[in-house]
C-alpha cells in the first residue's frame, strides 16, 4: 500500500523541532560551520543552514547563496549520520586497580535519543548497510555482541527524519546506486522540499506518532505534481554515474589491470576517502596506562585501510604500496561487500570523490577498468 502524503507549511518545522525535543530527542540538523555544512545538534530552526547550496567536483568543495525560501537546498557534507551511531573515538573499558584488585569498568554510556533531521536518501542506505556490519542482519534491538551494544542500542532509540534530493551535487551517483534520489525505506519520516512546506510521508508507527502531532494537511495535485517532478528531475541531473553490470566479476578480472598503477600515481593515502565515507566501519583499539591513577583504558577509533600500519603483522604490512591499498579498498567497496554483506558497500553519495584532495573519482577509474576489459559480459547488478 503506498504511504499517504501530507503537506507540512514551512513555518511548522519549529512546531517540528519542538515536539522531538519534548519527546526527550537531542535534534541534529545541517549547520553552517567552518565553511562547510555539517549534521550537529540544532535547539532551533533558525540554526538550519538555509539558503545555501553546495558546489562539489573532484577535490572541490564550495557554499554559495541559495533560494532564501529552501532549508535544505544543500546536498551533503563531509560527515554523515555515522558519528551518531559509530563514534570516531569510544572508551570500551578501563581497569582500575582497588585494595589489590582489578576492578573492571565497562565503558557504556547513556544511550542518547537523536533525531536526525535532514538526511538524504543515500544517508539513509549507507545506515541500512551499517546496521548489516553491526547487527548482522539481525533487527536493531536485538541481542547483540557486547562491544557493539552501543551502535544497536543508539539505532533503537534514534529517529530518522529524511529531505529527498531535488539537487544533486556534481559527484552525487545515488540514481546509479538505486539509493536516491527518492527515500523508499528505512525512514520514520521522510520530505519533499517545495518553496511553501513539505511533501510528507511516515515510514514508521514513530513517524506517524509525529504526524499526529504536527499541523498537517491534504496537499494539492499540483503540490503532489511538482514534487514528483522535482524527483525526475533529480534522477536526469546526477553529477556522475556507475554502470554497475557485472562490476563484481569486472573487479575479480582486472587484479593486474594497468589503471591500478596509474591511480596509485596520484593517490597520497591520506584516507580521506574512507573518513567521510558513511559505510566504512574500519576501527582500531589503544590501550593506554596510567601507573599514578592506577588505571588502564582500552578505546576504540576509526582507522582507515590506507595507512601504512593497516595491514601490519609479525612480517611487515600485508599491503605495503599505495597500489595495493587502493585495489583493496575500492574492491571491498564495489565488490567483496557483496559477499560479505549481501550488498554494495558504496551508496553514490559522492564524499570519497569531493573530498579527494587529487580529486580521484571510483565512478571514473571503474570506467577506466570496463574501457580496458577483454571480457565484457552482460548481466544484472552486481
């Protein structure tokens, strides 16, 4: 049965904002901050990086002015709800030596209830791929390995409300990824921006809960129209585009491709790529002791495949060139995700390609790699 669509006047997103925060949600919203817009915790509308928009290429990243009438007229930024749900840094334990004992704290925190205000419909696909890493398949809520209770425990609490994408960026390939421009699943609401409200349609007995809370009213066929229209649209003006045929096999193929030894060229392993991917979810442990407090701490933090201490062992770095890093992590990305995940691990959203500081673009070197394959099959995604 198709959700029912409702129609939100613009000035009600302050009644929005204010029912989440009487429910007991810290509100995270897009901000303007150090020139680039980023999801933090907003207390009010007027702190919504409204009317601006987003230039993004390879390596290049710019705010303009936009349409004062739009809120969310942006695309996205260098961080994702991922920060949310998977903290860069999190203490897991610490050790604490009392009367001759050790004495173990776990590192649980109070659970924060978010609710997400502003994700794009990729946003919402690269959160259903990490729900795969972290629950397993299993529903969020369910038992679960202690170490990510935390990662379960903030989903179950969380609520997510998405803005489909009338305006993709120069490097955004969602259409390519079936991930946008049209959020179809795992929201609690999700919004079409027109110049006088919102489109509105619940995902969830949540985001219903909310409705009813929320000064809503039938829209208009020409409202319903435009915003249909405003989604073609978007699918027609995508910045770039993945032909996905066969990418699994293509990859497995072309191990010894000469575009490995071209991109590697360029590529400085700096791992800017997989800092704001939304999906990656590589992370190391650091103990650290202090002898005068007698204590010990283990914390967990993002890491990237493309440091050199990555893949070391006993013998050295498993993938000791740039090359080498490079192959991994795009294949992982495109390829091996779907053996280990049932899924791609790339959603289109375009982060890795504007925040290259080189500007190097997977949709490209993937063209590159089908340009100079020999053995070219037909068949579906993957």
């Amino acid at each position: 049965q198709k959700p029912e669509r409702r129609f939100l006047p613009k000035e009600a997103l302050t009644v929005m904002i204010e029912s989440l925060q009487a429910r007991g949600y810290t509100v995270i919203g897009p901000v303007l901050h150090g020139n680039v817009i980023k999801l933090m915790p907003i207390s009010g509308i007027d702190e919504v990086a409204r009317a601006l928009r987003d230039i993004q290429d390879g390596g290049l990243y710019r705010l303009e002015e936009g349409d004062n009438e739009l809120f969310f007229e942006y695309v996205v930024g260098p961080d994702s709800a991922k920060k949310y749900f998977f903290p860069s840094r999190q203490q897991l334990f610490s050790l604490e030596i009392e009367t001759g004992r050790l004495s173990l704290h776990q590192g649980r925190e109070r659970v924060p209830r978010f609710a997400i205000l502003g994700l794009r419909p990729c946003d919402l696909a690269a959160i259903r791929v990490q729900d795969r890493v972290f629950a397993g398949g299993a529903p969020v809520g369910a038992r679960q390995c202690e170490a990510e209770l935390h990662y379960l425990r903030c989903r179950a609490e969380s609520m997510l409300i998405a803005v489909n994408c009338t305006r993709p960026g120069g490097t955004c390939f969602c259409d390519s990824m079936k991930t946008g421009p049209r959020a179809t699943e795992g929201f609690d609401l999700t919004m079409t921006e027109l110049r006088a409200g919102f489109v509105v349609e619940a995902g969830s007995e949540t985001g219903r809960a909310l409705c009813k809370e929320l000064p809503l009213r039938d829209p208009s066929s020409a409202e319903l129209e435009l915003a249909d229209l405003k989604m073609e649209r978007a699918r027609a003006q995508m910045g770039r585009s993945l032909d996905t045929c066969n990418i699994v096999r293509l990859l497995d193929r072309n191990i010894e491709h000469p575009r490995w030894n071209e991109v590697a060229r360029r590529c400085l392993s700096c791992g800017n790529c997989t800092m704001v991917c939304p999906t990656c979810f590589c992370s190391t442990v650091a103990d650290s002791t202090d002898l005068a407090a007698r204590e010990a701490t283990r914390r967990r933090r993002w890491e990237s495949c493309f440091t050199h201490q990555f893949s070391y062992t006993t013998s050295g770095p498993h993938r000791e060139t740039i090359r080498g890093r490079y192959r991994h992590w795009m294949r992982h990305k495109l390829g091996t995700w779907w053996e280990q995940f049932g899924t791609s691990g790339c959603i289109g959203c375009g982060r890795c390609i504007t925040w290259c500081p080189v500007g190097i673009d997977l949709t490209e070197e993937t063209a590159a790699i089908r340009a100079g394959d020999a053995n070219q099959g037909n068949g579906a995604f993957p």
